[in-house]
C-alpha cells in the first residue's frame, strides 16, 4: 500500500491550475502528428466553481456534464448546455428521472411557513446541510426571509459547523463565480454577497449552540445524518414532537436522510454510528493482532498441548537440542560439548528485515524516538518556571533532574519546564482544570509572565495533548510530553432508533428533474450518448427516450467496462486546395458561423500516411445540381411580426397553425423522428408567393 506524506499533498496542490469559465485550456499531444485537445469549462449551475467540460478534438467535441441545474438561483446562473448541438458525444447521468421536483416559489413557501409555525411554538428546527455546497443557497434564502419577516424576536439563526467561518469568508471573495446579480450588487452597491449582519450567529462546536437559551433555526453540517454536529443535535431534538427537521437533499446511499424521501417513511431508523477509540480501551477479541512467524499461534499451542495430554503410553525421551553430552567419569558427571559438524550444502547470506510499522499499524519513524538538543540545554527561565512549580530545591548545590515521563518511572531525562508537573499532578498535588494551566503564567509573580514564546507553545501544545478535557492527569501528561500519537481504531456501531418528530422533506438539491433533463437532450442532440449513474430503472427509462425520439446510439457502461464510444466515426482530415478555397461562397447562419457548399474530390496519391489528403475542385461534367438546404431556426411570433408589417397580412394562431387571410392560407410545422418541416397550404395567389417569400427569407439556403 502505498504511504503518501504531505509532502506528496503539497506537490499536487502545487500542480493544479485554477481556471475561469469559458476559459481555453489547450492540452498538448506526445505524438507531433496529432492535434491538441481543448479544454473549456462552463458554469454547471449547482455549486460555485461546478461546471460541466466541453472537450474539443480533431475528429469531434465531448461533453462530460453530470449533476447541472437548469434554474437561476439566488447567487447561481443557470445551465446553458443548449447552446452546444450536435456533440460526437454526451455524457450525463440520470440521478433524478423519477425525482418529482416542484417549483422554487413553492418550495420557499412551505420552508418559510413550517420555520415560522415551529418557532412560534417555541420548538426548534434543525436543516442537515453540507459543509460548502448547496448550504450557501440555503443561508441567503433563510437570510432574507428572516430579515424580512423580523424573526430575531422569535428565536435564533445558527450555522453550526467546524469551518463555519472560513466558509462564509472565503464565499465573500468568490462573486466572480456567481450569477449576474450578485456581481452587478458588488459593482453599483459595492456590497459583497453572503455579508450576513449579527442576525446569523456562527457556532463552531455544540458549546456554544447551548449558550443560545430559546427557539433555534440551525443548520448543521453532515447533510446525511451519518456524523457530524447535525447526528448529535437530531438525537437531542427526536424525542420531542413539536421539533422540525427539514431534509434539503437525499445525502448519502443508505443514510436517514435517503430514507425519509422514501414514498412509505419509516418509523424506525438504521442508524450506523462511527466510533473512533483508543485501541488500548478495546476488548482483546476486537484488537489487530499480528502474530510473528517463529512463534506459535495461541491455537497452535493449546491443540498441541491438548494432544500431548491425550496421549497414552510410556513417554519418549526428548531429544537433546542444546549441543552438551553427559558423561560419567570417574563416578563423577562431566559435560562434553559436541563439536558442530561442518555444514555440507552451500549458505546463502541474510538479511534481517527491519520492521517498518508496529503492532497497531502505525509506521515507525526513528525520528520520533529522538532526543532534541534543545531541550537538553536548560535556560533560566526554564529554571525559573521549575522553581515555580517544584517549590524551593532542598539542595542548592545539585540540580534537580525530572523523569523524563513526565508522569513517573523511567530514567532521568532532560531538564526543562513541566517536566515535574506531570509527576506531581499523578500525586495529587495539582487538581486544576486546562484553562487555568493553559493560562497559568496569570498567577506568576510580575517578573516571571513574559516566557520564551517555544516553551508557552510547549505549554499549550505539547503538554495538554491528550487530556483536552479537563483535570490534570498524568496520562495526559505522559503523553503531551512524549509527543506519540496514540494508536486509534474505527468502530461501527448500529442503533435503530424511533423518530417522534416531525419530518418535511424538500428537494433543494440544484439538480434538474427528468422533464428538464429530457429537454435538455431533445435540443443538444448528440450523436452518442453515455449514462452514468442512477438507478437501474432511471437509466432504463432515459435510454429508451433518446433512442426512440433522437434516434441516437446510447451505452450504459457497468462499473469498470471500457467503452469505445467515438471509433466508428468517419471524420477525415484534409487540405483544401488555394483554387477551391477561392470558389467558395460562405453565407453567414448566425453571429458564431459560416457555412459554404463545395463540389470537391479527395485527391488519391501516393504520399506518406503522416501526410493529409487535399481537397481539389471537381470537373464540371461531373458537377450535378443538389436540393436546397434551408438552415436555421424560423420561430411563429416573428414570422407573425413579419407577415404583418412588411406582407401587409392578417396573420392569426388557431391552435399550433397560423392562418393568414381569413383562411386562405395556413402555415403549419410537422415535426416527425426524422426530421422538422413546415407546411403551406393555399390557393395559388399573390399573397400565396408574398407569404413564401417572406417565410424562405427567414432561412439561410444553400
């Protein structure tokens, strides 16, 4: 296995490249004939700096976009996927196909009226949410409900997490990746988004949740309810009805929060609890146990003793292993030893492995093991600081040498302070909690506060590690001064546990629903279609739409399949000759394009593979006429506009038909699996050509 070090965490760090949205990021090949790729990523919608890729290549484009919101948020764009059509490839997931998702008002509506009814009862609300993700939307919609509704007379607003503030500093700093408006607020108000007044408190452990005595609204990190402050504060809120918990999103697989979006919600809950415990306060059954290959085993052992005791008989003499011979001589007992025989095979050398971690599996560093030259150098506040906590030395002319356990037992190890403390805390002689030994240089005399700024990090660091709860003991101290980390194991523990309070689920997740999904695709089109996860009946029912609507090749890879997904595709590179580059005629389809047709062959030689065929232009016998090729997008409300401003026609909608003249013409678009076209049906008349007209001037024609 293998031991990465933060050595190894700095150098990746290092190597990674932040980048902008729609920003080119050009990946250059190892082989000269091949062309780079181009990365860009765009704005997903869901979280900030979550986009999807789109990846450019010599033969086609590939997007890669899972988990994309196609709504706009308080402090998000929206997904814009639709400008991109025709990919060689797409891949998405199909997470939430059969995930019912309702409108955002909606949602606002039955989130704020459920806060406020549970305050009102003086109840508590708590939200699971994760640490940096989706909360940020969650906090400025609490916000400004709050604000507005004015409901610091009602109870508190807690974000409770271990970097709840660095989250809301750092997402200060970010509005270059958030929507429209937050950016025009920073430029015309000159006010940073998520600047939240004295309304939200900030809570970095459970402590100080409790110093808020009445109705609470807190959200609390793990969104999934596996761990984390939002586990501990839900075990205390479950018992009593009148309490809320509201579940923004689904969490994890198989966690509580997963299983309360279920349509039946269960009135029991699985709930698996992670321990982390010393390995020393584990029963011995439970303890990793590493046996060495020249010792028996336990069972080993005691079958081989069981056996020797059910054997019957005389007993046989054991063989004598330790090389000495007893004889008599002289009715006397004489040792002889044996002389060793000469070994007759060949000896190979051997090396001694040494070992490299220890009974628990910690890695054993000899680094840890040794004495630094610091602190065998004593200085006078050292002595000082002694002298402070031993009392006055009965023998003015010896120096006093503490045990360097600091809690007793051991030999004499270096001078320096607290050394002794621990030794006398063991005794009794010192029963203080950590504030007052952490602080305690409060109680020196006025000449003896200002220590050396290493040995009050020593103090605080090194000395309580191991007891931050507390009285001090000489474990703690034993082990804050030697500086080990004790070995620690992960247990799991399962609890099923009865849920009395009331539960309301809402889908504040970001993801789009499988209507907008199906969307999405109907106007990218992609000519291969990948689906990653989502159940086994979502995907189902996506492939069967994109298969059957958009006639495209779809694959559902299993976990660890290889898909060759763009090798059957027939794109060929090669040059256009100066003669036909000159012929051609482009005509302009939208602002970003241009488009030309060509009567061309592909040169045939006989030039090296590495080299690129050439475009040369076609003999005109062999020139034959094509259909004409209408692009573009006519849209009914404009060509309405069109016919009657510029024809001078009545022009009105009956259901999805427009009908000009009082009927004597109606415009009408099929759409069909194949293919989209309009249809005009009418007498042959002028306004018959004049609406025509208008109607092919809304195309670009090839």
């Amino acid at each position: 296995m293998t031991q990465f070090t933060i050595k190894h965490v700095r150098e990746a760090i290092d190597r990674m490249k932040p980048l902008k949205f729609s920003q080119d990021v050009i990946l250059e090949s190892k082989k000269p004939e091949e062309d780079p790729l181009t990365v860009t990523p765009y704005a997903a919608g869901r979280i900030i700096g979550g986009c999807f890729w789109h990846i450019n290549f010599d033969s086609g484009v590939i997007i890669y976009a899972v988990e994309f919101n196609h709504r706009t948020e308080q402090h998000l764009n929206r997904f814009v996927l639709e400008a991109f059509s025709r990919p060689t490839l797409l891949i998405t997931d199909a997470t939430c196909m059969s995930y019912p998702t309702e409108r955002r008002q909606s949602l606002d509506s039955q989130l704020f009226q459920a806060i406020q009814a549970t305050l009102s009862q003086g109840a508590d609300v708590l939200i699971p949410v994760d640490a940096g993700g989706r909360v940020l939307e969650l906090l400025l919609c609490l916000y400004r409900f709050w604000i507005q509704a004015k409901m610091d007379n009602h109870g508190y607003f807690i974000f409770s997490s271990r970097v709840a503030e660095s989250i809301i500093e750092y997402a200060k700093s970010l509005a270059e990746w958030m929507s429209d408006s937050c950016r025009n607020d920073l430029n015309n108000t000159h006010r940073r988004p998520f600047q939240f007044g004295e309304s939200l408190k900030v809570a970095l452990n459970l402590a100080e949740i409790d110093r808020y005595q009445g109705p609470k609204l807190i959200l609390a990190t793990n969104e999934s309810l596996i761990g984390g402050y939002s586990l501990k504060i839900w075990k205390k809120l479950l018992r009593a009805p009148p309490n809320l918990l509201i579940v923004p999103q689904r969490g994890q697989y198989g966690s509580p929060t997963q299983q309360f979006f279920f349509p039946h919600r269960p009135k029991y809950i699985n709930l698996k609890i992670r321990k982390l415990l010393p390995t020393r306060l584990l029963p011995a059954q439970t303890k990793p146990t590493i046996t060495p290959a020249n010792k028996d085993t336990p069972e080993e052992s005691t079958a081989e003793k069981s056996q020797e005791n059910n054997n019957s008989g005389p007993s046989k003499p054991k063989p004598n292993l330790t090389g000495v011979k007893v004889e008599k001589e002289g009715g006397k007992m004489v040792k002889k030893r044996k002389r060793k025989k000469k070994a007759k095979f060949p000896l190979f050398s051997f090396k001694k492995e040494e070992r490299k971690y220890d009974d628990y599996g910690e890695i054993i560093d000899p680094e840890d093991f040794k004495v630094p030259e610091e602190a065998m150098t004593p200085t006078p506040d050292m002595a000082r600081v002694n002298k402070r906590f031993r009392g006055p030395n009965p023998n003015p002319n010896q120096d006093f040498t503490p045990m360097r356990g600091g809690a007793g037992g051991g030999p004499p190890g270096p001078k320096g302070p607290f050394m002794d403390v621990g030794r006398r805390a063991r005794f009794g002689e010192f029963q203080g909690n950590e504030r007052n030994f952490q602080q305690g240089e409060r109680n020196f005399p006025p000449g003896e506060r200002n220590f050396p700024k290493g040995e009050r990090n020593f103090q605080q660091n090194e000395m309580f590690q191991g007891n931050p709860g507390g009285n001090a003991t000489g474990a703690g101290f034993k082990s804050g001064l030697e500086g080990a980390k004790e070995p620690m194991t992960m247990l799991w523990d399962t609890q099923f546990i009865r849920v009395h309070c009331r539960i309301l689920c809402l889908n504040y997740e970001g993801r789009s629903d499988g209507k907008a999904v199906k969307n999405t695709l109907s106007q990218v089109k992609p000519h291969n279609l990948i689906i990653l996860r989502g159940s086994v009946k979502d995907k189902g029912a996506l492939r069967k739409y994109m298969e059957d609507s958009q006639r495209c090749k779809v694959m559902v890879p299993q976990n660890g399949q290889m898909v060759h997904a763009i090798s059957g595709s027939e794109t060929q590179r090669a040059v256009i000759h100066p003669t036909l580059s000159a012929k051609l005629e482009f005509k302009s389809v939208d602002p970003n394009m241009r488009i030309a047709w060509m009567n061309a062959l592909l040169q045939d030689g006989e030039e090296k593979k590495s080299e690129m065929r050439m475009l040369i232009p076609a003999p005109e016998a062999r020139v034959r006429g094509h259909a004409a090729l209408y692009l573009g997008n006519v849209k009914f409300a404009g060509l309405q506009r069109l016919l009657i401003e510029e024809g001078g026609l009545n022009a009105n909608f009956h259901g999805n038909i427009m009908v000009c003249n009082n009927g004597q013409i109606t415009i009408q678009k099929k759409v069909s699996k194949a293919k989209r076209s309009i249809r005009i049906e009418g007498g042959l008349s002028e306004d018959y050509y004049k609406v025509r007209k208008l109607l092919v001037s809304q195309y670009t024609v090839l």
